[in-house]
C-alpha cells in the first residue's frame, strides 16, 4: 500500500533534524573513540564530571557490543532516515514493505537505546551518563514515536481507516509522550543516585 496523498513534511522535517543531530553525536563519539585508543589515559573533552562523561562507556564491552565501537552504528544508521527523508520531500512514495523495514530499523535502535540507557545506568562497570550518548537517545526516543504513529496513519500497520485517522490525530502528542520519556530516564536517574539536575547545573554554570 503507498502512502497517504498528503506528503509527511514535518515527520520528514523531523527525521532529518534527528539525523543531523544523531550523526554529529556518532561523529564526536567516533573522534572520542580515536582519542582514547591513542592515549588512554588522557581525559577526553567529553568527560564532564565523574558522573558525566564517555570515557568509562567507550572502554567498555557494551561500548562495542557487535565487536567494533557503537558509534559506527550511528555514522552509518543515521544515513537511513536522512535519504527517506529527502526522498519524501522531493516526493518520493513507498511501497508498505519498504515502510515496515523502515519501522523496524527504527525499532531496533529504539531497543538498542533502551539496553544501552539500562547498561549506564545499572551495569556494575558503568554507573556513568554518556554526553553524547544522551543527545543519541534523545533523538531517537522521539524519532521512535514519530516513526510508529506515522506508520500506522499511512497504513504500514493497518488498512482500518478509523485507526489511521485516530493516528493522524495521536501525531500532536508525540512531543508529549517524548517529554514524558525523557521525565522517566531522568527518574530513573535520580533513583540510581546521580543527580542529573545537579550535574547539569554545575556543568553549564
């Protein structure tokens, strides 16, 4: 099935903010990831505070979970919604397949951000919050919503035309469920024994 006749523009708007913003972050973590391997021991412009910094998760064995650094992942995933992105400004239409692996890549950096969030937070080895990690999952958890709303309205999910018109109406409140998200990490957080308002504090001031 194609897509709906009205072009997406602020969820293709959107999935090119996320990829700018997620490939810089993969980027920086990348150069951090070269600096480290150089010199080991030097403190990384990254390293913000004990309890804010990437030296401790780019160290680690979740820091290269399939066998190289995370951060490639994001150099090479963020192209993905980058292309579909302009493809559907320029007014490109894709198949319902196409929509579903599209979801489904999205899906599988949505969990992967959720393992990585629960490793930083509860792994016995990590204990520390990533900066650039951070910025990562801020733009996917919302990209995930975004992605799974509109994949329902245009029909990926369904043919029901009540539950695509219910869906075209849930899009406003993806900003909400992403405040709310980012509320509940920031619990999660604050349960862990970080301070993560603190830190920021005196992080910027």
């Amino acid at each position: 099935m194609s897509e709906q006749p009205t072009r997406p523009v602020v969820f293709a708007v959107w999935l090119i903010i996320a990829s700018v913003v997620g490939w810089f972050a993969a980027f920086q973590l990348t150069v951090e990831k070269f600096v480290l391997l150089e010199n080991p021991q030097e403190a990384l412009s990254c390293d913000l505070s004990p309890f804010v910094q990437c030296s401790t998760n780019l160290g680690s064995w979740q820091g290269e979970l399939f066998g190289f650094p995370n951060p490639l992942l994001g150099l090479t995933g963020w192209m993905a919604p980058l292309v579909v992105a302009v493809a559907v400004l320029a007014g490109a239409r894709f198949p319902r397949w196409f929509w579903a692996v599209f979801g489904a890549g999205i899906t599988a950096a949505f969990v992967f951000i959720c393992w990585l969030i629960g490793q930083s937070l509860y792994a016995t080895n990590l204990g520390v919050l990533c900066p650039w990690c951070m910025i990562t999952w801020a733009v996917v958890i919302p990209t995930f919503f975004a992605t799974m709303v509109h994949l329902t309205r245009n029909g990926t999910f369904t043919g029901n035309e009540k539950v695509k018109a219910t869906a075209e109406k849930a899009m406003v409140w993806v900003p909400l469920a992403t405040i709310l998200a980012y509320a509940f990490i920031i619990l999660l957080i604050q349960l862990r024994g970080i301070d993560f308002l603190g830190e920021m504090v005196r992080i910027l001031f």
